[in-house]
C-alpha cells in the first residue's frame, strides 16, 4: 500500500474532525436533509473548480451514472440525513463510538456480498482501534447504558450504508475526481428534492454570518477536499482502509478543540490515540504468508 495512502488518512482525519460539531449547530437552524444538501452543494462547487483548474475530465458521456447515482445515494445522502436526525439524540461521543462501527461494517459487507477476504490483521486491528477509542472518549458501562436506542439505530444505520457504499465505489472504473464529482451532485439532486419535500428551509438564514463558517467547515473542506481524499485511499488503498479513518475523527476533534478553544487533554487522549494509531496500522498491513518451499530445494534437502 502507497504510504501517501496513510497520509490521506491523517489529513482527512483532520479535515473530518469537525464535522459532528458543524452538524450540531447547523441543526439550530436546519433540518438533516438541508444540512446534506448545503454541504454537498458547497461540496460540489469546489469539485468542479478542482476539476476544471486541473483540466480534468468530467466524463459525462463515460460515467456509469445509474450505478454512480446509487452509490451516491448510499453512501454519502441517506447516511448524511441519517446522522443528522441521530445528532438530535445523542451525544457527539456516542455517535463517533456508533460512526467507527463503519470499517466492521465494510469488512461483513465485503464478504456477505461482494465475496472479498478478510485476514486476521483487519479484525485485530479493528479490535485495538475500538480499545483506544473507547479509552480516548472515557467512555463507561454507565454512559453506553444511557443511549438513546433510536438514535443508536439511525447511526448504525448510517454506518452500514458507508459500509455499502464504499465498496461499490471500489468497483466504479472512473477516477478519484470523477467519482467525487458524482457523488456530490447526486447527493445535492436528492437532499435537495428531500429538503424541499419534507421540510421547512429557512432560507433566509443562509445570509448569516453565523452559518457561514458551518457550511465552509462541512460543505467546502469536509465533502470537497474531503471526498477526493477518501476516494484516492478507496482506490490506491481499500475499501476496509479507508473506512478507519472514523477511528481518528475523535481524536482530532479533540486536538482541534485543544488547539482553537483551549480545551483539556488528557492521559486518555495521549494513550487512546497511540492504541488506535496502532490498531490502524496493523489493520492496514497485509498478513505475511507462509513461506512454501520449492521442489528444487525439497530435492536438494
């Protein structure tokens, strides 16, 4: 595996480390279906300008938009609206716990239906990584016990949908940008339509000066940028690899807070991070095969 593929991880952990916090307060303002159509059309926006600076190409012809569309709608609009309306319900710990379900989820999504092995490196690292995550968030018998189960199922629910949608991405024979490109266009027609539909937009908060900062942090920096990174480590990496990075987004919530709002940190923090960096690492790494003689050196032993 390329190591630019762990440093799209880190980066996009970063970039991904505020996305609870937007949605929490877009969701003063907004409801889960404008805040998935605000962030991918934002998303979107910069998409084309990347594309259209680096000249490269859109593929409207050549892209399989029916399978695209579905995948689109998978993995990125109904997971979207699905945490949006969990976020009502529980807490921004709890739902970073149920969102790292994701690569467990990529791993029994592969294999159920796409027939893809897994090894025992994959599911001893997710093993450590949810340890370190568990250590890093204080996370209690006592505090799990609280949630609240609706909530709980809209994340998993969530959380299974990137699991689906991430491997069909894998499949999809277009490149990072293409794929980013109709990701966030089919996201932004159906969150859009669903808004639309079935709740009230105020539109007349969009000129805040409040909202702006929200849109730019999730839609421009957390679906633009970020999708493009994800992509990259779906196709250079895997599906399973790229779906650890809901393992680091709590951590780097947690450094950015320390960083801009001079928030605590920890001995877990320091201690959850090195197990979960650990867990990732050894996750990524492919199963070292037992060496099989050969019939020379049989022969000549």
């Amino acid at each position: 595996m390329p190591r630019l593929v762990y440093g799209a991880l880190i980066l996009l952990s970063l970039i991904w480390g505020g996305s609870f916090y937007f949605i929490k307060m877009l969701l003063e303002d907004f409801g889960p279906w404008s805040i998935a159509f605000l962030r991918s059309a934002a998303g979107l926006a910069v998409v084309v300008i990347i594309m259209l600076v680096l000249r490269k190409p859109f593929g409207f012809r050549t892209v399989p938009w029916i399978p695209m569309a579905i995948m689109a709608t998978i993995n990125t609009a109904i997971p979207w609206a699905l945490i949006g309306t969990g976020e009502t319900r529980l807490t921004s710990s709890i739902a970073s716990i149920l969102n790292a379900t994701t690569p467990a989820w990529t791993i029994v999504v592969g294999m159920l239906f796409f027939k893809n092995k897994s090894n025992r490196n994959q599911w001893l690292g997710l093993a450590l990584a949810t340890v370190g995550l568990l250590v890093l968030l204080g996370i209690t018998p006592g505090s799990v016990g609280s949630v609240n189960l609706l909530g709980a199922a809209l994340l998993l629910c969530a959380s299974f949908c990137y699991g689906v949608g991430s491997q069909l991405s894998k499949r999809l024979q277009v490149s990072m940008y293409q794929v980013t490109f109709g990701t966030l266009l089919t996201c932004s027609v159906v969150s859009g339509i669903m808004a639309f539909a079935t709740e009230q937009v105020p539109l007349h908060r969009l000129t805040s000066v409040s909202v702006y900062p929200m849109v730019i942090g999730l839609g421009v920096f957390g679906s633009g940028f970020a999708y493009i990174l994800y992509y990259y480590m779906v196709q250079k990496g895997s599906p399973e690899f790229a779906s650890m990075v809901t393992y680091l987004v709590p951590c780097t919530a947690l450094i950015w807070g320390y960083s801009l709002l001079g928030e605590h940190i920890g001995w877990n923090l320091i201690v959850g991070l090195f197990i979960i960096l650990c867990g990732v690492f050894l996750a990524g790494r492919k199963p070292v095969k037992a060496r099989v003689p050969s019939v020379e050196s049989s022969k000549s032993a």
